[in-house]
C-alpha cells in the first residue's frame, strides 16, 4: 500500500449509522472535543430515512476533519465497517477508531483507548474487566450480554472478556492482516470476528474498562436474525487459521 500524504490525519474514527439522527451530532461533537488535532472522523450511513446522511453531509462541510460515506443498501454493521476501514487505511491512518452512533460509547474514553495503543495492536473498551460495567439495562439484557461473550470465550478458547464490545482501537497494520476481504459476519459476530482474526495473526489484544450507557434516543440494531447469525458464526470462525 502507498505511503500516507504527510498532511494524512493519524486517528480515523468510524461511526456507522442506521436513524441515529437524534444522537449523530452530539456524539461528533464529543470526538472532536477528545481527540488530538490529527483526526479524522467518518461516518458511514446505510441509507438512513430519517435524515441521518443529511446530518452526516451537513457535519462534513462544516468541519474539515468530518466525511461521510453514504451506502445505499443496509447490509449490516459489518460491511458498514469494513467500508470506514477501507477508507481510513486509503487516507493513511494508522490507528482506527470504531464506535457505536448511539452515545452508548462515551468520548470520554477515546485518550484512554489511544494511551492503550501505544503498547497495544487492537484496544477493545471492555464493559467486563475491573472497572468496567454497564447502566440502564434490566437483568434480562444484562444475562443475554455476558452470556454472548462467555459462550464466544468458551467456544474459540480465548480471554478476551467483552469480545463482543465495539468500542475499539486499532491499528492499520492489524486491519491489513486479517483478510477485511474474506470476513462475512455482517451482525454483532463482526465485532467478535475482528477480535479473533487479531489474535490468530499474533497482535497484542488488551481490555480497558468504560462504563457502557444504554441508548436513550432511537432503537437498537439487535434482531433475532443478528443473534442467530451470532450463534452459528462464532464457532465456526474456529476453523479459521491464519495461513502460513
């Protein structure tokens, strides 16, 4: 891949949107309250009928460090992001930021996670190591949580405790190992997958606690179609080695 122009922002983050319009702009705001000057933030919209793209595309021609990509088919959040990705490794960024639209990811911790990639190849901010946790949510949601990242920990052997968190920190060079190509979880398994492939390829994968805050604007992406997805995927990314 080309070098980066040296103007090239370092810090990309990526923000996939599906309605999140009464959420997009504050949480643009926060980022670039958070973040070092070399940045980059995208948001990446699936065809939104509630005006979301229009926000996106206002955001972008107010602020320099703001762009959105507009796709027209709603595939999932993981081509979502891996089409951020593609552009953020284009533009020459070498760490890559993804977060949920929603404001369920506070800004608060992006110096956290950045402080964290300096000795670490993917930072995932994890709702289950000390210090972590999760507010607003009912036992019922709480148990279906940390019962998806037991059985993925269980079922690919590892120790990562929030594999299925999405608050992460990456650097390009993992994103240029792990084949964006060949990855098909389109769900909540994308975030599992990532995690995994990073690990398979030897990159160092740490947790760092966040507080993780229930929506309070829109409704959630979660459907039993995501969850199934989840189910069946997650095993069978153990067939999955990383090539010789």
């Amino acid at each position: 891949m080309s070098a980066p122009p040296p103007s090239a922002p370092s810090v990309w983050v990526i923000l996939p949107t599906y309605n999140e319009a009464d959420n997009l702009e504050r949480l643009v705001a926060g980022i670039r309250e958070r973040l070092p000057e070399s940045r980059r933030v995208l948001i990446v919209d699936d065809g939104s009928p509630d005006g979301t793209g229009e926000i996106a595309d206002r955001l972008a021609a107010e602020h320099d460090d703001v762009a959105s990509l507009h796709r027209a088919v709603k595939e999932g959040l993981g081509p979502a992001y891996i089409a951020g990705f593609r552009e953020a490794l284009a533009g020459g960024a070498e760490l890559v930021v993804q977060m949920d639209a929603d404001l369920s990811h506070d800004p608060a911790y992006l110096p956290q996670l950045l402080r964290a990639a300096e000795k670490a190849d993917l930072v995932i901010g994890s709702r289950y190591v000390p210090g972590g946790g999760v507010t607003d949510w009912g036992p019922v949601r709480r148990f279906i949580s940390r019962g998806g990242s037991a059985y993925a920990r269980t079922a690919l052997g590892v120790e990562i405790r929030d594999l299925t968190g999405g608050f992460k920190c990456i650097r390009r060079e993992v994103l240029e190992a792990i084949e964006l190509d060949t990855i098909g979880s389109r769900g909540y398994a994308f975030q599992v997958e990532v995690t995994y492939r990073a690990l398979l390829a030897g990159f160092t994968v740490v947790e760092v606690p966040i507080v993780f805050r229930d929506r309070t604007e829109g409704s959630s992406k979660m459907s039993r179609a995501i969850f199934a997805e989840a189910v069946w995927r997650v095993p069978a990314m153990r067939l999955r080695r990383p090539r010789s």
